[in-house]
C-alpha cells in the first residue's frame, strides 16, 4: 500500500479542486416517521427481534494540492422490535489510533420512543457518555449506548471517520439482523480507478455517473434477511452480502500505472519490508538454556518441538494478530512479549539457526475469513506461523496458542491455505493447502452401566479425547473442573448425577485426554416396561441440523470419530425385548458412515457404536443430504433399548 500513497501524493499535487459529495436518498437525520415508530415486526424477516431501517455510507477521496486523505461518512437508524434486540443500542466504533492514523468526529447518537399521548420524544446520546477504550497499541474505538432503549425505540447514529492512508475496506450489505435499505457511495476523483466486486446472490442495484472531474459508484441493496448464526458455519463474513473493494490504477497526465501487483511482485515487497522480511534476516540472541536443550538432539523433529516449546513458554502474546515485527524481533524477544507476528517470527528465526527448512507462512485465520488466493493482497491474512519441512513430512507451528501439540496443524486454520513466503527467485514461495487428513477430533467413550430395581442406572464412564478433541477439552479441563463437568457430561444428559470428575494426560499432548465420572441416571418406564439410551457424554444428544435451508457451508474444520463402547446390565426378573437392529448405514459419498453391533446375553447388553466423518466441509448445496442423513443418523442414536418385568 505503500506504492498507493506515494502515486496518489503525487497525484494530489496535480489537483486542486474537488466536486462536492451528492444528496443522500434517505430521511434526513432526527426526521423519524410516527408509522416506524408504531411497527411491532419486520414484514420480510419475521424472526428479527431488531431491523435495520437504513444503513448509508459514502467513502470520498480528497485530493488537493495541500492535503489527502480518505473521508468515510455513515448514517445508521436501527428499529428495535422486541427486547432481545436492546443490545443493537451498544455501539463499538473501532479505528486505528496507531500514529494517528485515523480518527472519528461528528458523532451524533439519538434514541426515538413514543409516549402515551403519541407524540414523538426524542433522547440524546450526550457527548460525555461516549468514551475512549483502547483495544491495544495500535487500535482503540469509541463506545457508547443509547439511552431510554426498549422494544418500539428506533435508534439513530452518524458520523464521520477519516484516515491519512488509502485504505479500501469492504462494504457489508447484510447483518445478523435484517436490513431494509443499504447503500454504499464511492465518490473518487477520475484520475483514481476504484473496482468494487460484489459478492452478492441476492438482487443488488448498481450504477455509475460522472461528475466533472470525479467518478462515482453508487450500490444498494433492499430487504436483506438475516444471517443468523447457523450451526458449525466458518466465518459469518465469507457469507455476507458484501462489496469488495480495490485500486485498480492511477491516470497520470503522462500515464497510467497500474497497481494490480501479482504474488511474486507483493513477496518481493515483503521481503523487503522492515518490518516482515528483514525481520527474518536477524540473529536472534541464543540463550544458554536453550543451547542446552539442543546440544544432544540430532533428531530434526524433536530439535522442532524443543524450539517450538521454548518459544511458547517464554513469549507471552500480547493478544494482537498480524503479519508484522512492528518492532521488531530483538525488541520483543528481549522483552519476552509481543504481537503474534513478532513471536512467530521469532519461532522461524530459531528454526532457521537450528539447521531446520523453516519459511515464514502466511495465513487466515478461520474467524477471519477465507483467502482469494487470485487476488495478489496480503491484507487478506491476518497471522503468520511457521512451515517446516522435515523429510517428506510438514508441520506447521503458532507459538501464540498453547495446547496444539506440533504434529497437529492449529485448529484456527486447518482445511484452509497459505502462502509461504520466500525470495521469488529461489521458487520456495508458493500455495501450501493446510490440511492432514491422517489426524483427527476422536473420543471414544466407554460405559459401564447396571440398573436397579427401583429404575436407577448406576455407573461409571471414560471418555477418550484424542488429537484435535484433546485439543477442544484440554484448556478448560485446566481451567475449572466444575465448569468442565457441567458442558461436557451434564449439559445434555437431563435428570442424571454425574460426579467424581477426574483426569489423566494432563500434561502429555500425545496421549488422549481421559475424563473419568461416576454417574446416576433415571430410567424412564411405562407399565411393565422400561427404557434406557446407550448414547451417553458423546455430546451427540440433539440434532443441530433441523433446518429447513441453510444460507452456508456446514464447516467441521477436521475429520471426526466418535465411538462408543457400552457394557449394561439390567435387573433380575427383567429381560430383553426386541432389540434395536444390527446396521450399517453410509451416505452415498461415503463422507459419513454409522455402525452399530448389540449383543444380548441374559441380563447383559454390549453395544459397540462406531461412527465416521471422512470429509471436514459439506456446501450449501449437499446439505438437503446432509440434513436427511442426519436426521436418520440421530434417530439412531435415540433408539431405546426396552426391557420388561418378567411374567
């Protein structure tokens, strides 16, 4: 972005005067409709426990011979419908403080509430409620909440952000709550190429006009439903209707230069940067404990994982993710603290010294989106980690996280790609897919149960988490047993007692996580009969896919096993009635199987459940399949076992 400012700087110099920004096509701010206020729903998404009525930007660029800089102007009004929706009335406006780069100004927040003779009141936000927070060093955002909020207020908000860089950030059309009309204005002077991408299924309305020297794109959308928070989905932005927006070129009078940059031409700026490349160049002072550690480990993997785990244990991370050493390596292994990107750089430093093939990785995390790798933008990662080639094995590393072992590729970016970055010339620098279909989120889990004559199961579990259900369960097992005890083995399990919480493995992240309980269930009964679940702590009690459509990708991340192993027996005088079937069911790709065996013998039951994910993501597009499977699937898992009293 650097090549960005300089061209527009000397662009500016060329332009001295600039056409004014147009009308908007949206009431007034403070000018409230009675009949917004009266709306009880909202007639296209009848769920919506809030709406947005309007949502309007517009990004200008202001060039002068003085001065440059990017002015974003926005103008919110929100309808509360029901009091579920009273947290829209918490507003965080996040900017970058970092070298004052950006700052907000004008912002003006009201709140509309009818009264009992119907007449509109209005509240307002006052100036000294709305209060500085700092995120860290580089980020801070302005955070305030409207007064007099319940469900029939409509709530209002505008203001004006403007930042020295030519940063483009993307328009989002769609939100967790429906939006009436949103509209994004691009205001640009001619000699400035702006390309806007919509990413949109949904109609979109577009145009675009001139105005003396100056380009405009105007894109609207109307009645745009929620996207809720749909069960196992990857990142909520990758489906947002949404414009993405880039600089294509700048028009000189003498020509034009383009600033579509290819991957070659970014990483050769990378590796240039101060702040990225150079960084890898550093020597990074050895310390004598880590000398001792390595002096007698030949074996390149175990030299990995002693590096791997002396970085996590002295570098504390300071909770901000980025590709950069702002400060640089020295300054922050010095300190023992630091950005994500300066302790893993740090990680493919000692990597390096060690003798081992180490690159800098660059990569999006999952909450962060999805990359298009066609699109040469590094903005599009947000962390970077280590790649290390041992033999013919990979082994990707974060010194950030804590728990992932380093044979397990983090969980925060597995079925996903990056880009490993490398001199151009020596062709090492390319697209690595970030996936091992080899580990997987395994618990298996084993039951011993005996029922009473007065319809108690008594009993014992041991649940086995192995790799990535390790992973998921081993923090909080750390954390706080009681915690643990309730999410894991009570949550779904109603009626039961479940106690006698212990652990092995706590600190061996090669071995599985073993959770052991001591349990009481009731069991339910109607006449002569009773009936028990063989289903029990795999947390697979509820079906989470019952919708009818879904607006995007299942995401599991990583393959799955579950398997349960389950010894009953049941009191004397009862006996088995017809049991469930033996089976094996598949779905047509083999992407999921189930399998079940019971063995009756007297008044003892084995029962040995088996089931598979083969396959981590299913589209939109397979779910109408996925979702049928599932259903069959649970209505397996749900079958009871039924005993009777004997005559």
């Amino acid at each position: 972005m650097t090549k960005v400012i300089t061209l527009l700087a000397c662009l500016a110099i060329s332009l001295a005067s600039f056409a004014q920004k147009g009308n908007s096509d949206v009431p007034a701010f403070g000018k409230v409709e009675k009949a917004d206020l009266e709306m009880k729903d909202c007639d296209f998404d009848t769920k919506a426990e809030a709406m947005v009525l309007f949502d309007v930007g517009e990004l200008y660029c202001d060039l002068s011979a003085f001065s440059s800089s990017m002015i974003f102007e926005r103008h919110i009004r929100i309808k509360i419908l029901k009091d579920k929706g009273k947290d829209k009335a918490n507003v965080h406006l996040r900017y970058t403080r970092y070298h004052n780069l950006e700052y907000i100004k004008n912002l003006t927040a009201q709140t509309y509430n009818l009264d009992a003779s119907g007449n509109i009141v209005t509240t307002k936000v006052e100036k000294q409620l709305i209060y500085e927070k700092t995120i860290d060093k580089y980020k801070s955002e302005q955070v305030f909440t409207f007064p007099e909020v319940k469900a029939g207020s409509i709530i209002e908000y505008k203001w004006t952000q403007t930042w020295a860089t030519f940063d483009l950030e993307n328009w989002f059309f769609q939100r967790s709550i429906p939006v009436k009309y949103s509209r994004y204005r691009i205001d640009f002077p001619n000699e400035i190429e702006v390309y806007a991408t919509p990413l949109c299924v949904l109609p979109l309305e577009s145009k675009r006009e001139s105005k003396g020297t100056r380009s405009i794109q105007i894109y609207s959308m109307k009645n745009i439903p929620a996207l809720r928070d749909e069960p196992y989905i990857s990142c909520d932005k990758d489906y947002l209707q949404r414009l993405e927006l880039r600089f294509l070129a700048v028009n000189f009078p003498t020509h034009r230069e383009s600033l579509i940059k290819t991957w070659p031409e970014r990483i050769k700026t990378l590796m240039e940067d101060e702040g990225f490349g150079v960084q890898l160049k550093r020597n990074i002072p050895r310390t004598a404990d880590l000398d001792e550690q390595l002096k007698n480990i030949t074996d390149p993997y175990y030299r990995m994982t002693t590096i791997h785990s002396y970085v996590r244990k002295n570098m504390e991370w300071n909770g901000y993710s980025n590709i950069w050493a702002l400060n640089g390596v020295k300054a922050a292994w010095k300190d023992r603290k630091g950005t994500s990107g300066e302790i893993n750089l740090i990680l493919v430093n000692l990597l390096k010294d060690a003798g081992l093939k180490a690159h800098a990785l660059l990569v999006s995390t999952r909450e962060h989106g999805i990359v298009q790798s066609s699109v040469a933008d590094v903005s599009q990662f947000n962390k970077v980690l280590a790649y290390v080639e041992i033999g013919e094995k990979i082994y990707i590393l974060d010194a950030t996280e804590k728990n992932t072992p380093s044979y397990l590729i983090p969980m925060d970016v597995m079925y996903s790609e990056g880009l490993v970055i490398e001199k151009p010339e020596t062709f090492e620098w390319g697209w690595k897919p970030i996936w091992n279909d080899k580990t997987i989120s395994r618990n298996v889990v084993v039951v011993q149960g005996a029922i009473n004559e007065s319809g108690i199961m008594n009993g014992n579990a041991s649940l086995y988490s192995y790799d990535y259900a390790r992973v998921e369960r081993i923090e909080e097992a750390r954390k706080d047993k009681k915690q643990f005890l309730e999410k894991y083995f009570r949550a779904d399990m109603q009626g039961a007692t479940v106690d006698s919480l212990e652990f092995e493995n706590l600190d061996a992240d090669s071995m599985p996580l073993v959770q052991k309980v001591h349990f009481k269930i009731p069991v339910s009964s109607s006449g002569e009969y009773a009936f028990f679940s063989t289903n029990l702590f795999t947390r697979l009690e509820n079906n989470p896919f019952v919708a009818d459509t879904r607006f995007s990708d299942v995401f599991f991340g990583v393959n799955q096993n579950y398997s349960i192993v389950a010894n009953f027996t049941i009191p004397p005088g009862y006996a088995f009635e017809t049991l469930p079937k033996n089976m094996r069911m598949i779905m047509p790709d083999t992407s999921i199987s189930i399998t079940r065996r019971l063995v009756a013998e007297n008044n003892q039951l084995s029962v040995r459940v088996t089931l598979d994910f083969n396959k981590p993501y299913f589209t939109t597009q397979e779910y109408p399949d996925f979702k049928e499977f599932y259903k069959q699937l649970f209505a397996i898992l749900s079958e009871q076992i039924a005993i009777k009293k004997k005559a």
